[in-house]
C-alpha cells in the first residue's frame, strides 16, 4: 500500500510545493469554533484585547493556512507548529487573562506540560495523533492548556518560583531537541515521503526540527525567564530607592 494514503491528518495528504498556496483549511467547525472563542473573549470584561487578538489570529495562521497542510508534509514544521502553539500562543492568552493563582503553582504545571510534550513527541503517539482526527486535536488541546496553565503559573507566583520554571521547560525543550536531532534513524512514519518534495531527507527535516526544538525554542523560555528576572530586579530596586 503507498504509505502517502495511510497517514492522513487533520490538515490532509502532504502537499508539494506547487500545491501548498492553495491548501487553506476551511474547515467550518474550526472557523465557528476560532470565532465562537474570539467573541466569547471579547465580551468578558477582565480579558485584555491586544494579546487575544493576536493569540486568535495565530491560531488561525496554525490551523487555518496553507501553514497547517505544510505540517502533513514535514516534521520540522510540525515542531514550529507546536512551538508556536505552547510558547507564543499560550503566554498571550495568559497575557490576555487576570492574574489568578493556578492551583499547585509552577512546579506541577512545569512538570505535567513537560510530560505532555515528551508523550506527544514519541513515535507512538504522534503517528496515532496522525491517523486520528479525535487524537489530533486531544494532542493540540493538551499541548495548549497545559502550556497556557503554566504560563498563568509562572506569571501569578513569586519571581523565583516562575523564573525555575521557566528554565525548567528550557531545559526539557533543549534535551527533546538534542535527542532529535541527534537521532541516527527517522523516527516519524508519517514523514517518511513527505520531506522528499522539499528537498530533504526524513532525517535531515527530523534533525532539522530537533534543532529548532533546541535552539529558539528553548530560547524563547530563556528569554522569558531573563524578562521576568529583569523586571524582578526592576521591583526590587524602585522598592530600595523607595525606602
């Protein structure tokens, strides 16, 4: 059987280059559901509009673009897909949200997203996650709450706390990133033709998305984590001025 007709995600077949500009998913309940979320936000009161917006409107980039078919075809891609989801989308809507305490704190979510992103990346899972519209968007749904109750975490605890945690996920992004990359063999199925169009081996694009993993995405925490620390010094400086 041609292994192109097995895996057939969510976003559809992996396209060639010459096929990608039109490949925009017009899913109906994606857009009811994108609008419905956007709408809903908008009408209660505490949420800030600026970084909902934006959140929503890189959802749609993810789910709704040509970018989303491009996922199907190389597992690179998918690494930026996620990094976007769990670290430039969930840190806006939790910028968009009040500042609560999550229950637990960071170390729980630390931990739990962390388990979460691990599990979704093994071979296993995400070739499942691959066949599987049910466990495509249980795989997007937990890889965003779980990063979004973190983000909330990190910014409703004490600076110490939040800044570990911070670097925490830093460290477990750059070692999953390590590990792909260094891998001597593809590990992902689905992307075992889908890269050839593009000018890559399964393994160049695996190793491509390790890299990815490990370098801006775990700088993206980092960068995080210095922000929070700077604006920490910040406080702790105006309050000695102060006293």
């Amino acid at each position: 059987m041609d292994q192109a007709a097995i895996w057939i995600p969510y976003c559809g077949v992996a396209p060639v280059p010459g096929e990608l500009l039109a490949r925009w998913n017009l899913d109906p309940l994606l857009l009811a559901a994108l609008a419905l979320a956007t709408i809903a936000g908008l009408r209660f009161g505490e949420v800030e509009r600026r970084p909902l917006l934006i959140a929503m409107a890189l959802l749609a980039l993810l789910f709704v673009s040509p970018f989303c078919a491009l996922t199907s075809a190389l597992f690179s891609a998918r690494a930026v897909h996620h990094l976007a989801l769990t670290a430039v989308v969930a840190p806006l809507l939790a910028a968009a949200l009040p500042v609560r305490r999550v229950p637990g704190g960071p170390v729980p979510w630390t931990g739990l997203h962390a388990v979460t992103f691990w599990l979704w990346h093994a071979p296993a899972a995400y070739e499942a996650a691959l066949s599987n519209h049910a466990l495509y968007w249980l795989m997007q749904a937990s890889l965003l709450l779980s990063a979004l109750a973190l983000w909330r975490a990190v910014r409703a605890a004490p600076p110490t706390s939040g800044i570990a945690g911070l670097l925490a996920t830093m460290v477990q992004m750059g070692l999953l990133g390590a590990l792909l990359t260094f891998a001597g063999t593809p590990l992902y199925a689905p992307h075992a033709l889908g890269p050839l169009a593009w000018g890559a081996t399964p393994l160049e694009d695996q190793q491509l998305a390790g890299l990815i993993m490990w370098a801006p995405g775990a700088g993206l925490y980092l960068a995080a984590a210095l922000a929070l620390l700077a604006r920490w010094f910040a406080r702790e400086r105006d309050a000695a001025a102060a006293a």
